[in-house]
C-alpha cells in the first residue's frame, strides 16, 4: 500500500504533472510558466516522456510536434521572448543526436537570457548494457554523456538519476527559469529507465506554485550617485537594450526621456524601446547603428545604459565612445552587466531603476542618503541647443531611409532596402517582425521604423542562422492575432527550412519572405573589406580553376517552400512584391512570398556613419587586397580604447 499523501506516478508522469502547476505574477495576474512542450521521440524518451504527455493530454499539456532539434528550441525561445520571460515552453528529444543538436538553441536562449526547459532523454541510470544505441563511450570516465555537451551553454543543469532526485531538481529549474537575472536554457537530463520509474510522490509536490518576479530598484546611495554624474554631463546619451523590453519599461523610459531631454539610442535587442517617431528616439547604435547615434556616442560625455550587455557590435569594438572624459553608467539586473566599461553600477530592474533615477533629477530638496546636509536641486535637462543638433542629426537620417526606400521604377528588381521600405508602407504597429542573420539585421537596425515596443524580433545575440523560421511560429502562438513576418536570407532558409511543415501543420499563418541574393551575401561583404575576396561566399558552380565562380546554382526557393506545403507568391518585380506582400498579409495560411534582390548596397558607406567591427585580419600576405586591408585594420586598432 503507498503511503498516505502520496501518488504513484512514472518520473516522467510526475514531471509534467508538476510542471502544470507552475506559475509566474508580475505586475498582474499569474500565467503558467509552462504552457506547452515540443518534441522529436526516439528510444530515450518516447516510452518514458511520450507516454507521460500522452497520458496527461493537450488539454493539460499541449504538445507541438517538431521536424528538427534546434528549431524546436527556437521556437520556444521566440514564444518567451513575446511572452516577456513570463511564459516558457519545454523540449523534449531522445538521447543521441537528438539531445546534441540542442546545442545550439540552448546557447541562443542563454545568451540571450530567455527561458527555455530542455528535456533530454539520457543512457540508462541503471546500465544494464553499455553501450546501447547512441550512447558516447568515453573511456576515462563512466558517467559522461553525451547531454554533458549542454551543460557549458544551460543556465542550469542537472541529471535525475533516480526518481526521488527530480524533487530538488525540478524546483531549482523552475527558479532559473523565473529569475530574469539568472534565466536561459536549463536542462533535465531524464535517463531512459528512470522516465519509466514509478515512485509514491508527496501530493505537496503538485501544489500550485507562483514563482513571483520581482521588479528590484537599485540601491538610493548608487542612483544618488548616478543622478549626480547625469547632473554634471552636457551631452549624455542613453542607451537602451533588450532589458527594457523585457521589464516592460517602455513608458518608464519614454517618461524619463522626455523630462529629461537625453536622447536614446538603442541596441538590436533594444529597439522598438521607443518608437521610432519619438522625439527622443535617434535610432539604432554601434556597427549597424544609424549616423545620429553613433555621432552622438562619439561625442557624448555620460553614456547611461540601460538593460544593456555592451556587446562589440554596440560598442564598436571599443572605438565607438571616442570622447577622453567619457563615463559610464549601467542600469541591469545583473552585477555583472552592470559593472561593464567600469560604469557606475545600477543593479536593478530597468523600470523601477528608471523611476528612481528621474525621481533624483527632479526638482526638490534633500539630503544626501550618506554624508548629510541638505540643499536644493533644480530639475534636471539637457540644454536646448543639445536638443536642437539630436533633433537635427535624427531629421538628416531620416532622409537617408527616405533614400533607401525610394522607388524610381516599379518593374525593376528591388533592392533589400526597398523590400523594407515597400513593406513598411504596409504594416501596422500590430505586425512583428523577425530576423537573427545575414546582412538584414544590420539594415533593419539602421532602417526599419519601429512603431510598437514588441514589433522588432531581431535575434542578435547570438546571430543564429535558421532561427527566423521557427521563431515566427513561437511568436505566432504567443500573439495568435497578430501578423508575423520572417525575414530570412537564402543562405539562412536553406539552413532550416523544415519548420515550415510545423507551420502548415498547426495553420498558423506565419508569412515568410525569402530575399535571395544568391549566396552568403552579408559575409561576402565582409570578406571583401577583409582581403579574403569574397572567398567560398557566392551560390556557384565550381569553374575550371576550381573556384567557385562557375554559373550560378540552379536552385529554386519558392518551390521548395511550396513543396513543405507552404502557399507561395514570387515577385520579379518592385510591383509585384507590393501585390504579393498585401496578399501575404491578409492571407490566413502560411504564406511565402520569395524575391529576388538586386545585391547593390544602399546602406553603408560614410554617408551612414557606420562604426567599426573587429574582424582581425590577416597580419602577413602577399595579395594587394588582403595587405590594403591589413592596413585599414591597423588604423582602427589604434581608435580602440579601454574604459577604465
């Protein structure tokens, strides 16, 4: 007889049964933390997981059925993104190459710091027989798996090696996945026969829980600080990051801004922080950033950053913020972003760290929270003729996407520009906007013009090719009324095309736009500035030398999407992409519309203010292109500067 308060369930019954009972509260009413869990079955867990959801039902845990390992946990991460870390899903594959092509969306997720629950079935606890099928035999060490590959990429990792073991193990996952600060992918490895494994577990395991997250302003003596090295800047420049996305800060920054007259720029996963018509608002910052921005950071005295990582791209590699008494301040829910650059450290949530630093340069008397004394401190903002050259600099740029986008003839091939810029024409603030790879990331940054906080789902973190796809039908299922768009290049498509199917399965009516400019165009540009002479980067047929330079390959996009069972639209011409882009819109299937781009760039060049990358290049060489970039290379080496 089991003992009282308890219920008998397999592992993998318990698990799921637990995770029904997982909530998170912020700001309003609870929502599951764990609403749905995608999965590819195999031998490691379809008798034990497989079972498990199937005895459990959709009703209780709906189930996605994916094509491919990763795309699945892009998908995932793309729904916690939308959800605002609130909501996550889980990923479940078999042991083998199923758990190793984890690999890579578990870095995008952690990297990103967005909640993802992976679930890899794992060898047998109990090793009855070594090695079984797909199982990594390491001759120095017994209790190595192949699922050891994800521990270096999860937030948090563990292995449930007898059944009683998922009850710490499951309640430290849940509070990784909850924590904004210490969030990404976290990882159960769920061996085979422990899956399948009754035990009697306690009745309070199954409790609902809410794992409540926190809105944690910084401490008063540091944003004392902070508002004192504002108060002393005459051209401070803020920069927001995806942190101000994620803390739904938007109407927290666009208030701060406002009162305060600094300009904000924003990173890839910060833009949409503001719209992009905002008075404030003077576009995307760094190497893909816009001319204003990246004037105004060159110059600027006080760079506060807001949610930020403070990446190279953002930064320029360290050549970006040239001014000599340029100081820092970082606002992040993470010590150790805050600390970048050797800031002045706000640790805490971008909202709460927001209110209370305006609450400082406010007007009003006080006394200083550490030495004492009490004196008057007028209302802080920048001077007018600041205001005027952000507003002057932001009005020139604006012009420069007027250029982009222009049409001059609508029966020729467009360019990627214009593909944004007839899009645009078309959306809504309702309409979402996906892309991670390629050379679309640094034009959306420098031209796309946001106009709702959530419209622009640029993966740049981790700049993974093939994530668009997979990421529009995680967006899709978290905002099922709204209009998603995947941007995706040639080389990305063809990197991961098969989620289509999932799309066309569950009728989510994703649109999908291929740009084909027939080959790795981005990093053919790069190779170019580089001396590598655009090596190994163009879609050909191999020649005679044994180069690829031979004709183009015959490939055909728009029928292979077609034939996932994907409703496709071509469009030759700048006319027929509007035709074919407004049907796409209204359509309620999952829509391609596939075009070809004329490869010219109308989007960098001096006029753009485009600022520098390192891409180390070669130090001895022989050819004219790589010995001219080499020194190019050198020259800006020299701008790079430490923060200190």
């Amino acid at each position: 007889m089991p003992p009282p308060n308890t219920r008998r369930l397999t592992t993998a019954q318990a698990l799921l049964t637990f995770l029904t009972h997982q909530f998170t509260e912020h700001h309003g009413p609870r929502r599951r933390l764990l609403t749905a869990t995608w999965g590819i079955f195999g031998h490691g867990n379809v008798a034990g997981l497989g079972q498990a959801l199937t005895e459990l039902g959709p009703d209780r845990m709906p189930f996605h059925q994916g094509r491919n390992e990763q795309a699945m946990v892009h998908a995932a991460t793309a729904y916690a993104r939308h959800s605002n870390r609130l909501s996550a899903h889980a990923v479940t594959t078999s042991i083998g190459p199923g758990a190793t092509n984890l690999v890579t969306g578990a870095a995008l997720a952690t990297v990103n710091r967005l909640p993802v629950l992976l679930l890899p079935g794992d060898t047998f606890a109990t090793r009855p027989a070594d090695p079984v099928l797909q199982q990594l035999e390491v001759p120095h060490s017994g209790d190595v798996t192949v699922n050891d590959c994800l521990r270096p990429v999860s937030a948090y990792f563990d292995r449930v090696t007898r059944p009683e073991a998922l009850i710490p193990a499951a309640l430290a996952a849940m509070r990784v996945l909850a924590d904004p600060a210490a969030t990404g992918s976290v990882t159960l490895c769920l061996p085979q026969d422990v899956q399948t494994e009754a035990y009697d577990w306690p009745q309070e395991f199954f409790r609902d829980r809410v794992w409540r997250v926190r809105a944690q302003a910084p401490d008063p003596h540091d944003t004392f600080h902070a508002a004192k090295a504002v108060r002393a800047a005459r051209r401070p420049l803020l920069v927001a990051g995806g942190g101000v996305r994620h803390s739904r800060a938007q109407h927290d920054l666009a208030r701060f801004a406002t009162r305060t007259g600094i300009p904000v720029a924003s990173t890839q996963a910060g833009k949409g922080s503001l719209p992009y018509d905002h008075p404030a608002d003077v576009g995307g910052i760094g190497h893909t950033g816009t001319a204003a921005a990246n004037h105004l950071a060159r110059t600027a005295d006080l760079v506060i950053g807001v949610g930020t990582r403070w990446t190279d791209f953002t930064t320029a590699s360290r050549t970006l913020f040239q001014n000599p008494e340029v100081r820092f301040v970082n606002l992040n829910i993470t010590d150790f972003d805050a600390h970048k650059l050797s800031g002045l450290a706000l640790v805490g949530d971008a909202g709460a760290g927001l209110r209370r630093l305006g609450e400082e340069l406010r007007g009003k008397t006080r006394v200083e929270p550490v030495d004492g004394g009490t004196e008057y401190v007028p209302h802080y903002r920048t001077d007018e003729a600041y205001r005027t050259e952000c507003r002057t600099a932001k009005g020139g740029w604006e012009r420069h996407v007027d250029a982009a986008y222009a049409v001059h003839d609508d029966k020729a091939a467009p360019t990627q520009a214009q593909v944004l810029g007839v899009l645009d024409t078309l959306v809504t603030p309702d309409d979402i906007l996906i892309n991670a790879a390629g050379s679309l990331p640094g034009d959306l940054h420098k031209l796309w013009r946001t106009r709702s906080h959530d419209q622009y789902h640029v993966e740049y973190g981790y700049s993974c090719m093939g994530y668009e796809i997979p990421a529009a039908i995680g967006v899709q299922l978290a905002a099922p009324d709204r209009p998603v768009w995947a941007l995706v290049g040639d080389g990305t498509y063809l990197m991961n095309p098969t989620e289509i199917v999932t799309a066309v399965q569950e009728r989510l009516p994703i649109k999908v736009v291929i740009l084909d400019n027939r080959g790795y165009a981005s990093i053919g540009g790069l190779s170019e500035t580089v001396g590598a002479e655009r090596f190994g980067t163009d879609f050909r047929f191999r020649a005679p030398d044994g180069t690829y330079t031979g004709d183009p390959l015959p490939l055909d996009l728009a029928a292979n999407a077609a034939s996932l069972g994907m409703r496709t639209l071509r469009a030759e011409t700048i006319a027929d992409l509007r035709e074919a882009l407004q049907e796409a819109r209204a359509s309620t299937v999952p829509t391609c519309v596939y075009v070809r781009t004329e490869t010219g760039d109308t989007v960098s060049g001096p006029a753009t203010g485009a600022a520098w990358w390192d891409v180390p290049v070669a130090e001895t060489a022989t050819r004219p292109s790589a010995v001219l970039a080499r020194e190019q290379y050198d020259r800006h080496v020299a701008a790079r500067r430490h923060h200190l």
